[in-house]
C-alpha cells in the first residue's frame, strides 16, 4: 500500500472529486440516510482501491489502523464539531458507527455513492470554476490545520471543503431553479446538510464560496443567493481558533451579502420581500429603492409585483431601444430598466435576517451598493447596443437608469398612498403599467405575465384553481 | 343597414365634434402664442402653433385617461381634487399653485357654507318670532 504512492505531494479536491465520479455508477438517489451510508461504502470501497490515497492518509493516521480516508472524510463532514480539530479523539468517535455499517455493507454494489452524484454532477462545473479561488484558501487552512494537529487532516480537509462545497452549490442549484417556491412545496428531505453539524471551516469555506458565487453571479441572480444563503446562514458561524488566520485570506472584496440588501431595488417598485400571492409584476432592481421603499412597506405583495415586473422589463429590455436612457423595467415600460428597481426592493428584507459577520476581511472592492443592481442592466444595454461603447455612456445610462427606477419607485409609493394605503400592490402596479401603455384594454397585466414570466412566476401570480377547491395564490 | 348608418353617422358627429374642439384649441393656443410673443417680440411660425394645440389636445386626452384611472384607483366614481394633485405631482411649481388654489376654492365654500347657515338662522329666527307673535296674538285674542 505505501509503494504506490502518487507523485502528487497531496491529492487536490479535483482529483478527489474525479476519483469519487469514477468509481460512483449511476442509481437512482435514495434517502439520505441510505445515501451517506452508501457514501461511506463507496468512500471505503474506493479508497480500497486508489491505494495511493488511502496510504498516504494510513501513514498520516498511524494510531487508527482502520479508519480510511473516505471514512474519515464523512465523520468531519457530518459532524465535525470545533473542537475536534484541536482534540483528535472526538473525530475518532464517530468513524466506528460508519465503519461497523461499511463491514457490513462492503459486499453490496457501489451504488451508493451514486446517491451523490446527481447531486455532485450539475455542481461539478461550478465547483471546479469555484475551487480555483477557493482552493488556496483550502490550501492554506490545511498547512494551518496541520499546524494545529500534528496529524494534520488537510486531505481530509480539502475534500471535505469540497464536498460541502458541492453541496453548497448544489444548493445553491436548487434554490436558482426555483426561488420563490412556497415553503410547502420545498421538500426537506433534499435538503443537505444538517443545520445543527457544521464545521467552522467548513463554514468559512461556504462563505467564500458564497461571496464568490455572488461575485460571479450576475446581480440578477443575486435575488435568489440571498434564499440560498439563507440555510447556510443559520449553520455558519464563527468558530475559534481559525477563524482568524481565515479572515485574512477570505476573498474580503465579495462582501456580497451587505450588497445584495441595496442591489437590485432600482425599481420604485418596492422590494420584495418574498413571494407571496401578488398579481403585481416584480422587478428587480436597484436595492436602495427598494430600500426605501421596503422601509414603507415591505409586503411580499409587493416584491411579488416587482419581482414580476423585473422579469417583464427584463423580457422586454431586448425590445426596447437600448437607447432609451429611461428603460424601467418597472411596469414594463419598455425594456427593463424598471424591473431593476423592483428587484432590488426584495433583496432588501433578505439581508437583514443575515447576521453580520464579525471577521471582516481586509479591503475589498469598492461596490457601491446601489449601484451594483444596476451594473447588470447597463451590461445588458451594452450587449444589445451590438458595438463598442465608451466608459462615459455606460455610466450616463446608469445615472439615468438610476433615476428612472427611482422615479417609478416614487410613484408606486404615490399610487399606494393615494389610495389609502401605505402597502404597494399590485394594484398600483398595474396603475403604473397603465400609464406607461403596457397595459390597456387590449392588454391585461395576467396577459403580460404570461407573455414574460417564468412559469414559476406566473403560478405565483395568476390564481390558478387547485385540487380540493384551494385557489393559489388566495383571492 | 339602419345600424350601421347610424353607427357612421354616430361616429361622423364624434369626429365633427372632436375637429371642433381642437379647432377650439387651436385658437386658444394661438390667442396665448400671441401674447406671449408680444410680451418677448419673438413671433410664433404657423407649423409651431398647430404643433402646440396638436400636443395640448392629446395631452388633455391623456390626462383624462389618468384621472380616471387615479379615481377609479382610489375606488371612487368622481374625479377629485386629490387626483388633480396626483396628475400635477411631476411639476412642483405646477402642484404648488394647484394645491393654493385647492385651499382658497375650500376656504371659500367653507365661508359660503357659512353665509348660508347663518342666512338659515336668520330665515328661522325671523319666522318663529313672527309665528311666536302670531301665536301670542292669537292667545291674547
């Protein structure tokens, strides 16, 4: 086992990865529980056979003779409490449950590890472009960790990060699919991780890998990492002792998550909070109007509506003139801009429930957090205008952009309070449509929705007549 | 054949009465255009005094539309002076003389309310008393 050791000095996530991709065989995904057993059996099965890996971990592990490296992989990444890394016997303590369940099973087919593959697959390609930044952090956590334990686990650690970072995009998949499903329609059983098990490093590799996410995420998407991140939130915490040395290495300039609260509210239309029965379109859009706007009402009618009328302006956007400074995506009024404004209104509600996060990294990039909406949609003027543009126009069209949404934004808020209210519905969203011309008596706002919305938008919005007599969303 | 006469010529007099009243326009646009170019000594072309009425016209139109629209929005069936306000928020000198304006007409209905109360008491104090007399005169006799 010793001999054949590989060249490489330590087996990276990648390589990790393509050996657990090789020795997985397709199954379809069972429970969990079955999963991480199946996990474990494939973890021991193929560290049997890539002999290279398993016996440089051996040669790490000296005092525990059995434990393998895929087995203590799945112990840190199911439990993997802080201070097991300082006191290596509580690590031991959970390998021999899962060895006793992998001698058992050993026989069995490797189908188990299967159970992680239709989830690893769609985040490999995200992982892998995630890994490169992420992995120097890996790297430097683990000779820190080596520090820490003489019998320092970084193969252990690396992997780890990368699984729980294929998990964290996986997530991070899912809830891009679908990001406003009601909380009825989630089912938990996909779910993960365990909130409660959550290592610190681990946690500080989901936030930079977060952080970056977002940062190559388009601020459209941003919308939605803010749900995605939102689980994680509860999970990641800040745990001593490496905490420290990891702040300063943390990618400082993608403190996305204060961001994400001002992106993406360029829209008057209002943040939106989250999706709850409202008719009205939503936009995304710049978050500071949103800002205000969520301030008066942050009412998921609204988002909703913003939400819908973001797409809508999205939709249109390629539509309408990329000339047209005032392009709002609020009400549809032309190509897009509007929307922006809405959209960022959502975001608003999101980032509050994020706890801060003591470690701040160092410098980071000056983001100027309203306009970070915005920069998508002056990248998609610049994309539809089909030739070169200069610095100064692109920043002339934000201005203007920046105004149009807060004009919208300011009139949704007038809309509201001339009818007596003090929430944006979508009421008032219509009334804007309506005055732009996007909707008239030929056109209705359910038409628009249909004509521009996703499919899971749209559900969201139109009432639609359910099994038992239950109308969703409620009249 | 009947209907459709009369449709045409239904829609024969909506347009006879709309050339009217943009004929109407039109003129009080160019009575306007004069002064103001008297006022400036710049004279105003033809072309930009039908331009003007022509943008009026339809500007009105929307305006009607939108208001409409802000009271059937406020759930009422009139069109209010709130609407008005909402029509002319874009402007602020425009809702600040709209809002004066809302204030003097309201101040003067509050004192025409109170001309006429006070009008209603006399009226009543001056027929009891003749009838109070009356009775009195009645008693006595």
């Amino acid at each position: 086992m010793a001999d054949s050791y590989d060249g490489d000095s330590e087996p990276t996530t990648r390589t990790l990865l393509r050996r657990v991709l090789d020795t997985a065989d397709t199954r379809t995904p069972r429970r969990r529980r079955s999963a991480r057993v199946g996990y474990e059996r494939a973890l021991s099965e193929s560290a049997s056979n890539h002999t290279d890996y398993g016996s440089g971990l051996s040669r790490i592990h000296g005092n525990v003779e059995e434990q393998t490296p895929r087995t203590l992989l799945k112990n840190i990444l199911l439990t993997a409490p802080e201070s097991s890394i300082m006191r290596p016997e509580s690590v031991v303590k959970p390998v021999p449950t899962p060895q006793v369940v992998q001698s058992s099973r050993r026989d069995s087919s490797r189908g188990s590890l299967e159970l992680q593959l239709p989830e690893l697959e769609p985040s490999t390609t995200l992982a892998l472009g995630l890994l490169a930044p992420g992995r120097r952090k890996q790297r430097l956590r683990l000779s820190v960790f080596q520090q820490g334990v003489d019998q320092g686990l970084p193969l252990s650690q690396e992997p780890r990060g990368n699984a729980s970072a294929s998990s964290l995009t996986s997530s991070l998949n899912l809830t891009f699919a679908t990001p406003l499903q009601p909380q009825s329609v989630q089912r938990p059983g996909l779910a993960r991780r365990p909130p409660t098990h959550r290592a610190v490093d681990v946690g500080a590799f989901l936030q930079d890998l977060r952080d970056t996410s977002l940062a190559l995420a388009s601020p459209g998407d941003s919308l939605r990492t803010p749900v995605a991140t939102l689980p994680t939130d509860t999970v990641l915490e800040d745990t001593q002792p490496f905490s420290q040395p990891l702040v300063g290495r943390s990618p400082s300039g993608y403190h996305s998550l204060p961001c994400l609260s001002h992106t993406e509210v360029e829209d008057a239309e209002r943040a939106i909070s989250h999706r709850t029965q409202s008719s009205g379109p939503r936009l995304q859009n710049h978050s500071e109007y949103m800002g205000h706007v969520a301030q008066r009402s942050v009412r998921t009618e609204k988002s909703k509506r913003h939400r819908e009328m973001s797409e809508a302006v999205e939709a249109k956007e390629p539509e309408g003139s990329s000339g047209d400074e005032d392009i709002s995506g609020r009400t549809g009024k032309g190509p897009s801009v509007g929307m922006r404004d809405l959209s960022s209104e959502p975001l608003e509600p999101l980032p509050t429930r994020l706890p801060p996060r003591a470690r701040t990294p160092g410098p980071r990039p000056r983001q100027d957090p309203h306009k970070t909406g915005l920069s998508h949609y002056v990248k998609l003027f610049s994309f539809s205008a089909k030739m070169p543009m200069e610095k100064k126009a692109l920043e002339m069209v934000e201005k203007c952009l920046d105004k149009y949404f807060q004009h919208l934004c300011d009139d949704l808020e007038v809309f509201a309070a001339h009818a007596g209210r003090k929430t944006v519905k979508p009421e008032d969203l219509e009334l804007l449509m309506r005055r732009q011309g996007l909707v008239n008596d030929q056109v209705s706002l359910h038409v628009l929705v249909e004509r521009y919305l996703p499919l899971e938008y749209r559900q969201l919005l139109i009432p639609c007549a359910f099994s038992g007599n239950s109308v969703f969303p409620a009249q | 054949m009947e209907v459709e006469e009369d449709g045409a010529a239904e829609e024969q007099q909506q347009f006879s009465y709309r050339q009217r009243l943009k004929a109407a326009v039109h003129y009080t646009v160019g009575c306007l255009c004069e002064e103001v170019a008297s006022d400036r000594e710049i004279p105003f072309s033809k072309q930009t005094i039908a331009a003007i009425s022509e943008l009026t016209f339809r500007q009105c139109e929307t305006f009607a539309k939108d208001l409409e629209m802000f009271a059937r929005h406020a759930k009422r069936s009139t069109i209010n002076t709130e609407d008005v306000k909402l029509l002319a928020r874009r402007s602020n000198s425009l809702l600040k003389y709209i809002s004066e304006k809302n204030e003097e007409l309201t101040q003067f209905n509050t004192e025409q309310k109170a001309k006429k109360k006070k009008k209603l008491e006399d009226d009543n104090t001056k027929s009891v008393a003749p009838a109070e007399a009356a009775a009195a005169g009645k008693d006595g006799s």
